[in-house]
C-alpha cells in the first residue's frame, strides 16, 4: 500500500496545476484547434449500433439543441480533448447534463436524488465534467425560454456552489465525504415535483404501461412462465423476443448475479422471469442493444410483485480515446460503469452489476425503479436558479468521493476567476452545439 500524500503536498498540487493550466484560461475555446467535422465524430459513434435504430437517435437529436446535446458526448469529448487540461483528475460521471440528474429508489426504500447516468464515466479531469454541466444548463435555459440573464445567473450559481462545495469537503474527514447527504431537497424548486413524480413511478405503474394482458394462445419466451401479462410489442421502441432470443438473454444472468452482494442474489432469487423485450432508450444510447427482462416475485400469493432489469449495452467511454489506456481500469465496459456509479453516487440501485452477450459488454440495472429527472417544459428562472445550485452541490460531492478535494479546491481558490471562466466557456459551446445542430438538421433533410 502506497503512502498516502499529505494535505500540504495536495494543497500544493493543485496550486502548481494553475501554472499547467491558469483559470482564467478555461474561459478560451478555439475552434480552429478542433481538427475534427463534428459529423464524422457523430457518424463514427454509430459503428456497431443498429442500422435500424440510427435514424431514431437522429431523430431524436433533431429534435431540439439540448437534444442534440445529449447525443452528441463524442464530440464534446473530442472538443475539450483538443484543449489544455488541468491534470487534476477524479471519476468523471462523463455525461454531466441537467437531465442525468434525478430521483430514484435507495435500497432502503427512500427516494435518492442524484447523478443517475453512467455510461461515459471514466478517469479524467474534473473540469470536463464542469464544463459540460454548464453548458447544459445554458441550453436548458434556452430551450426553457429563460431570459440570458437568469441563464447566466444559474451558471455562476453552479460554479460558485461547486467550488465552495469543494472547499468544505477538502477539510472533511474522509469518511464525512463519503457519508454526506444534502438535506435540503424539499426546499429547491423544482426538486419537491420531481420527488414526487419519482413516488408514483413504482414497478406496478411501469407494469401497466409496457405490458399487456396475455391474449389465449400467446407463445411464452420463457419457458414455464405461467404469468398473466406479457410485453407489448411496439416496434421499433419494444419488441417482445421469441424463445430463442429471450433464452439467450436469460443465460447471460447467471454470470450477472455473481456481480451482486450476497443478500441481493438471495432476493432475486425469489422472482421468476416472465417475458423479455428489445427496448429503446434515452438520446445517447440509441442503437445499442438493450433488454429488458419482466420478474414476478413469488412470494404474494394473490397480487402481482413486479420486477425489470434493463439489460443495457456498454461501449468504451467516449472520452477513452483521448486519455491512458488505464484511465477506465477495466476492459469490460459493463465493470467500467457499475464501478464509476458506485464511486460518484451516495447510493446505488442494490441489483447493479454487469454481463456479457455474445461477445458485447452490458450494464444490468433496474428498469425506471422510483425514477424521475427535470421537466424542461416546466422550468422557470427561479427553478433553473435552485436546480443550478444543486447540481453544483452534487457534482462536487461525487468528484470528492472519487478523486482529490483537496487538490481541486487548492486549484480553485476562494476567487470567482474559475467560475467566471467557465461561463464564457459555456456560452462559447452553447453557441457551438446550436451551431452543431443546424449542421446536423440540414445533413438530416438531405438523407430523408
């Protein structure tokens, strides 16, 4: 076991950062340093997806610039790659938007309120984090019709929240940081509708909206289920699977319940499969190969104990080509992102753990357990304001469990040169990511 570094030689690493990278200079985004067409960075991110599907994530990301946004992380990825960089790095949650924040049920029942998306996180520096974060919130606001002032007020109110958030957990035992919990949720619009939207998301609901009543005669994919209900069939955004399919998805569970703690494998133990479904999900993840798999418990005799597992397919973060070899720490993408959950987040989904499928890596999960995240379309400038304070609180937390609080509050300072940095630099990829967008929205008529 190596020796630890001192609280002086951290402080003082992340001073010497400033000199690798000045504050001040986050504020600079030089587009001509980005050799790479933002296009054929979104096209090469297609390859291995289904062919099927693309026009559905494109679609998808028409749709609106935050959209586009959330869909287009390998360009970002490559943009801030193109740029200097701080050197001091943590987990990244990767995908830091307004909308991968959200609510979802703890293992004690309690509702959890926190980053819920995974599938970019790697090691890398903690300001890509930032910046991403508040780009979002700019394009949230815009898409909101918030006017630019209260926009760039949450930016600053982010950054600020952050870097002071940072500074307290650089003094914090370690165990207080991995232990902290924000107690004032209730009291942040619009966080007391998104908890409660999250209460009424129950596994009965989610039973009533992607299954249906067994008609007579209906084929079981899985055999012996005697269930009553069975998967609807929507194409292409649910496909219930034949026999065969479903069979070999089934199989890949066994390998999967050995990621899971003991007592968890004892508690799905008592469920049944039932049916199992190809499902669409989300804007970046379009194209990928994701199941989901319907359990009933055994253990209520007269009513039904529902269950879902997503079953989602990990590629390598988009982030990985521009950082060490070693910065994920595994070769299997569905490892890679159970581990960077549980590093950032407080609490985790209790049947996380991770599969194979003829050759492809995938994340096992709960399908919509309890889930609930921002509603753009209900956003105000008093709520954009509180949901910005938040997001900072939280994305420092999980950068302080995961990395150096000490190091990167050191870099920081007391000042408010970083955060007035990062708002230049989200008003400048805003800008760029509308821009993107259009592009985009052209190449999309000239194909249809």
């Amino acid at each position: 076991m190596s020796i630890p570094l001192t609280h002086a030689d951290r402080h003082a690493l992340g001073v010497r950062a400033r000199k690798q990278l000045a504050r001040s200079a986050h504020a600079h985004f030089d587009l001509s340093a980005c050799p790479q067409a933002p296009l054929d960075l979104l096209r090469d991110s297609m390859r291995g997806r289904i062919a099927r599907l693309v026009q559905v994530k494109y679609e998808r990301m028409v749709a609106s610039a935050f959209g586009f946004f959330r869909g287009a992380v390998p360009i970002m990825a490559a943009d801030l790659a193109c740029h200097p960089n701080t050197g001091i790095t943590t987990q990244l949650c990767g995908d830091a938007h307004v909308n991968n924040l959200g609510a979802y049920a703890g293992f004690d029942g309690r509702i959890v309120f926190d980053i819920n998306d995974f599938d970019e996180t790697i090691h890398g520096p903690f300001e890509w984090d930032v910046k991403r974060m508040a780009t979002s919130l700019l394009l949230a606001g815009r898409e909101a019709g918030i006017r630019r002032a209260a926009r760039q007020e949450a930016v600053a109110t982010f950054t600020e929240r952050y870097r002071r958030s940072m500074s307290e957990f650089s003094v914090m035992p370690v165990l207080e940081i991995a232990r902290y919990q924000i107690h004032r949720l209730g009291h942040i619009d619009p966080i007391p509708a998104i908890l409660e939207t999250a209460e009424r998301s129950t596994p009965q609901r989610l039973l009533v909206k992607l299954t249906e009543p067994a008609r007579p005669g209906t084929k079981a994919a899985v055999k012996n289920a005697t269930a009553s209900r069975r998967f609807r069939s929507e194409p292409p955004l649910l496909e219930r699977l034949g026999p065969k399919e479903a069979q070999t998805v089934l199989d890949a569970l066994t390998p999967y319940v050995r990621t899971l703690q003991p007592e968890r494998r004892h508690f799905l133990a008592q469920y049944g499969a039932v049916d199992v479904a190809f499902k669409v999900v989300g804007t970046g993840s379009v194209g990928q190969r994701d199941y989901c798999v319907y359990f009933e418990g055994w253990s209520r005799a007269e009513s039904t104990d529902p269950l879902f597992l997503q079953i989602k397919e990990e590629a390598a973060s988009a982030y990985a080509p521009y950082l060490p070899e070693d910065a994920s720490g595994h070769t299997h993408q569905g490892h890679r992102v159970v581990d960077g959950q549980r590093a950032l987040q407080l609490t985790s989904d209790p049947f996380l753990g991770y599969t194979s499928i003829e050759g492809r890596d995938y994340l096992v999960r709960q399908l919509n357990d309890h889930k609930a995240s921002l509603d753009l379309l209900t956003l105000d400038a008093v709520g954009l304001q509180g949901y910005a304070d938040l997001c900072g609180e939280l994305l420092a937390r999980g950068h302080a469990r995961a990395g150096d609080p000490v190091a990167i509050s050191a870099y920081l300072g007391n000042s408010d040169r970083f955060d007035r940095a990062i708002l230049a630099f989200a008003h400048s990829y805003a800008d760029k990511t509308e821009h993107d967008w259009g592009l985009l929205k052209k190449s999309f008529k000239k194909t249809k």
